[in-house]
C-alpha cells in the first residue's frame, strides 16, 4: 500500500492559510491516520505551547515540548505519537499564501519553510515566549472572526512577525542564501520529488532546467549543505526505507517499483548510503 498523501482542505474559509488549536485538530483527526507514515502536500507547523510528545520525520524521532515550532515540511514522511494533554495550534498553508500582491512568490517566506535546520524543531528564549503567545492568539483571533478575504493581509503581516522571532533566534542553524539561489534549488527538488524514479543524474535535470550542474550544485550546497546527487540519493533511501518498513513488496519488486535495472543495484546503493542492508534494516522493524 503506497504511503497516503494528505492534501490541503480549508472547508471553512476556502482560503490558502488555517490556524486551529491543537486539541481541536486531535478531537476531529482519526488517531489512526496521524500515527502511521503519511506525506503532506502542503506546508505545515505546530506550536507548542503545553505538554509534550513525540513527532517522526523521515523516520527519525523527535521530541516537541512547550514553547517548540515544529515545521513540518511538505513531502517528507511524517507521524505522530498522539498525546492529548498538549495544547497549542496547528498551522496549515497552502502554496497560494506565499504569492503576494504582485502575483510574485514570496520567497523570503517560503523558504523559512525549506531551510536546512539542524532539526526541524525550533526554540526560542524563555523571555520573548510571552510575545510570541500574544502573536500566535492574535492570528487565531482574526482568523476565527470575520471574513478570512479582508483580513488577509493582516494575518500575514501577523504571520511574519511571528515566525520572524524564531528565524532571528535560531540565525546560527539557519542557512542564509540569496532568493535566486534559492529559485534555483526550489524548482531543482521539485524535479526530483517528481521523477526520482526515472532520473538519477544531476545532468539531465539541469539540461530540464536549463542551467549547468555547477549551478544546481551551488544551490543545494547554499540552502541545503548536500550535493545535488545526494539529494536524489536521499530522497531514494527515504523511500526505499518506507517500502521496506511496510513488508508489502519483495525487495525485487522494490528495486523495479523505484527505477533499478536489477535488484543487485538497489542491494549496493542501499547499504553504501544508509551503511545497513536491505534485510537488517527490515528486520529492526518486523519482529
């Protein structure tokens, strides 16, 4: 069974941005489906602002507590240990937001979304967590009152201010880069969450995008501290994990389903990268 993938829904204010609180999206969220493996087609965050509990990206645990962001990045592989002594908001956006008045991306704010942090849970000084509450209130207030269209603005005003405290506290994780290089590396790792099957090679994507490899490979050194190769290995070896861990397909049937020649090849790629074979790694997690 192939990995679900969640796509965004705003029934209430059909609008690019939702901000719920979070025992509100527990009570109307299966326990079920947020605890198994699961894709988001969408930006995503979690505010923290009681309790604590556990939340998986790309198989790798990490616990969130009070006063924690949580950015949850669209097509990584999440899940989430439920736990309904927490409380704080959930933010859910939908690409339209970052197109601002001009009809340009925003992105600025995009890529607060996408930067490579050392994890994806960021923490800010006990001392500026009361304007930060005021902040994250205040969105929620205006979203929940009137009419989403004509506050607009103003909630991504709000928006920005809040996320601007963590991205300033957080400066020395956070990697800095220019928009155009970012550009660069946004359209590249598009390309590659779509054809990673199909193509392994920096070359042809660069032919597709019309730039050099030298180029693609700045890029993703700038905004991702990785190689362009090893962004396309890295997203193979996430999903040759997520196959694995299923035990729904032979390991052949895995090596053909993600574009290898012979299930030998996928054999060596796995273990040189993820330095486990195919059989251990399943077995850490089938009893």
């Amino acid at each position: 069974m192939s990995i679900e993938r969640i796509k965004y829904l705003n029934k209430r204010n059909n609008a690019s941005f939702e901000i719920v609180k979070f025992e509100d999206f527990i009570s109307r969220t299966n326990k079920t489906m947020l605890e198994r493996d699961y894709r988001l087609n969408f930006f995503s965050m979690l505010y923290i602002t009681e309790g604590s509990s556990i939340h998986s990206i790309d198989f790798k645990e990490y616990k969130i507590e009070k006063n924690d962001l949580v950015i949850l990045e669209k097509n990584k592989i999440h899940s989430f240990r439920v736990n309904k002594s927490i409380k704080g908001y959930v933010i859910n956006i939908n690409e339209p937001f970052f197109i601002n008045n001009n009809e340009n991306y925003d992105y600025n704010l995009l890529a607060f979304f996408e930067a490579p942090f050392e994890k994806p849970i960021l923490k800010i000084n006990t001392d500026k967590t009361a304007t930060n509450r005021i902040l994250i209130d205040l969105i929620y207030k205006e979203y929940t009152t009137g009419v989403y269209r004509e506050k607009e603005t103003l909630i991504k005003s709000l928006f920005q201010s809040f996320i601007s405290s963590f991205r300033y506290e957080n400066d020395s994780i956070i990697q800095h880069f220019s928009i155009s290089v970012y550009k660069t590396y946004y359209k590249y790792r598009k390309l590659v969450e779509k054809n990673y099957t199909t193509i392994k090679d920096v070359k042809t994507y660069a032919s597709i995008m019309g730039v050099t490899k030298k180029t693609i490979n700045k890029a993703c050194r700038d905004c991702a501290d990785i190689s362009a190769k090893q962004l396309i290995i890295n997203r193979l070896i996430i999903e040759t994990k997520r196959l694995l861990q299923k035990n729904e397909l032979k390991n052949y049937e895995i090596s053909y389903k993600l574009g290898f020649d012979e299930p030998s090849n996928l054999a060596s790629f796995f273990k040189r990268y993820a330095f486990i074979s195919m059989t251990d790694f399943k077995k850490t997690f089938i009893s």
